[in-house]
C-alpha cells in the first residue's frame, strides 16, 4: 500500500533512489572528459604559438646580428612577406657560418647534410624541430616558394667548404648567382613577383652582391690567413696571397681590389652595395682602411627613403 502510494505521488522506493543516485554521479563523467580534452587542445595551442614566436625571434636575432643589411631590407618589405624574408636570410646565414664555425671539412658536410634533408623534409610538411626550419617551413607553405633555389643554395655552400680560392672572377660570379641571386628569386616569390625582368635584375644585383661580400670579407679572412680573391687578378698584379694576410697597402694590393670593385659595376648597381663601393674608392681602394669596417650609421635611413620613392 505504501508502495503504491509512493508510486502515485511519484516518489522512489529506496532501491529506485539508490539507483538514481549512481546515475546522477556517473552522468557528468562525458562532459568533465569534454572539458579536460579542451583544456589540452588549448594548452597545445598556446605551445604551438609560444614555439612559433620563439622561433620568429630566433631568426630576428640571428639575422639583425649576422646580416645587418638584410635585417634593414627585411624591415622595409610588406608586413605579409617580413617575416618569411628574416626566415630565407636565417637560413642562409646558418648555411654562411658553416665554413667558419667548423674545425674540420666532415664536419661541415655533415651540418649541409642536414640541412639538404631538412629541406627535403620541409616540403614533406615535417620540417625537423629547429627554428630556422620551423620559420622556413611556414614560409614555404605562405608563399609556395621554389624548392630549387633552396637546394641550390645549400648545393654551392656545400661546395665552397673546399676552402680554395676562386680562380678567376667568373668562378666568384657563379657562386654568387647560386647563392646571392637564388635567395632574391626566393624573396620575389614572397613578394609574389613572378616577372623575367625581375629575375634578370636580381640575377645581377646577387652578383654584385657576391663580389662585394668578397670584398668587405677580405680584412676578416686575412686575419684568418685566408684569402679568396680571383687568383687570375691577384696574379695579373703580382699581388700574392701573403701581401693580403699581412695588411699590405701597396697599389698592386689596391690595383686588385680596383678589379674585383670594377666587376662589381658592371652589374646592376643596388644602395647598399653601392654604398660600400662608394666607400672603397674614397678610400682609394684600400680594404684594409678602418672607414670601411664601420657600418654606415645613416644606411637604415637611405633604404627608408628609397624605398619611399620607389628609387633602386
């Protein structure tokens, strides 16, 4: 009877309740794992987008260290392609430094090998845990940038671990259009510039780029007991290796210089490699004057407004 009552006013018996009750608990569980499956989402998240940021200020660093002219250039483009532009010149400043950060020739291959996979890995979309890699990996897939050019790169630095000196200017010239030119057709492709003259233009400006590097790298590699030069100039003036390795100022030093400087001219003038050649002859050639170790402290300056008027 007072089952049935308990029936007709919808109460529970005690088994009734106590089945209740074990339902009530057990109820949430779906919804509490929800929510520990969201809080792991989003903390994955935010460790993804710290690892993004650490490895854009990798590059920032590396490249305002190392490349202080880039990192200028790189600030001066869109905002849309900056950011890749400081990722390219990352990645060839850690391919830059091989050469001189390495005590032994395998060793060096060994860090190209790397990078030769890491490439290949890149446009696998499982770029290896490094931030250079991770920046060049997302710039490869913003602007769907030539994997060519990368490799080709990676190919001549590998190359120039021989540790000889070029044998006339056009060896200079090649390895300047392979490395130099092949990171300005990249850099047009983050500007989404895909024009022959352009590349024709940015075939010149690296190489230019290339000749002067080799110049303003001369007080450091001398220091070094290294030098690079042409040797067909260097011979053309009787000027030996040794005059360089201890500072020598003599003309024929100066007459090789003029040389290399002179090739430079033929291609396609650009501010900053203008600037240092503008430098050189003010300096009558000699590399080895303390003007020219010294950055040129309005350059950032020029390059604004230049850029401003759309003047190269």
């Amino acid at each position: 009877m007072a089952a049935c009552v308990c029936a007709k006013h919808g109460l529970f018996s005690s088994k009734t309740s106590r089945i209740y009750s074990f339902s009530r608990n057990i109820a949430p569980k779906p919804v509490c794992v929800q929510r520990a499956a969201e809080r792991q989402s989003v903390r994955a998240s935010t460790n993804a987008t710290a690892a993004f940021q650490h490895s854009e200020k990798y590059c920032l660093d590396l490249v305002r260290s190392r490349d202080h002219e880039g990192f200028i250039s790189s600030l001066l483009l869109p905002f849309e392609a900056r950011r890749s532009s400081l990722a390219l010149r990352a990645f060839n400043v850690e391919l830059a430094q091989v050469k001189d950060s390495v005590s032994q020739k395998t060793i060096g291959l060994m860090r190209m090998q790397f990078w030769q996979t890491a490439v290949e890995e890149i446009y696998r979309d499982d770029p290896p845990n490094q931030p250079v890699s991770t920046e060049l990996w997302r710039a490869v897939r913003t602007h769907n940038l030539t994997k060519r050019w990368l490799l080709r790169i990676v190919t001549e630095r590998e190359k120039d671990l021989n540790d000889k000196a070029y044998r006339n200017i056009q060896e200079l010239e090649t390895y300047s259009e392979n490395t130099q030119s092949s990171l300005l057709y990249l850099l047009l492709e983050c500007l989404g510039v895909k024009n022959v003259h352009a590349d024709h233009a940015a075939s010149h400006i690296g190489k230019a780029q290339g000749i002067v590097t080799c110049l303003r790298a001369i007080p450091y590699h001398s220091s070094r007991r290294k030098v690079y030069l042409p040797m067909d100039i260097c011979m053309l003036h009787g000027a030996s290796q040794e005059d360089f390795i201890r500072g020598s100022r003599e003309q024929k030093v100066r007459d090789v210089v003029y040389d290399i400087a002179s090739q430079a001219h033929v291609h396609l003038q650009h501010v900053v490699i203008e600037d240092y050649l503008h430098r050189v002859r003010k300096a009558d050639f000699d590399v080895f004057h303390k003007s020219l170790q010294n950055r040129n402290p309005l350059l950032s300056l020029q390059l604004y407004l230049r850029s401003w008027k759309k003047t190269y």
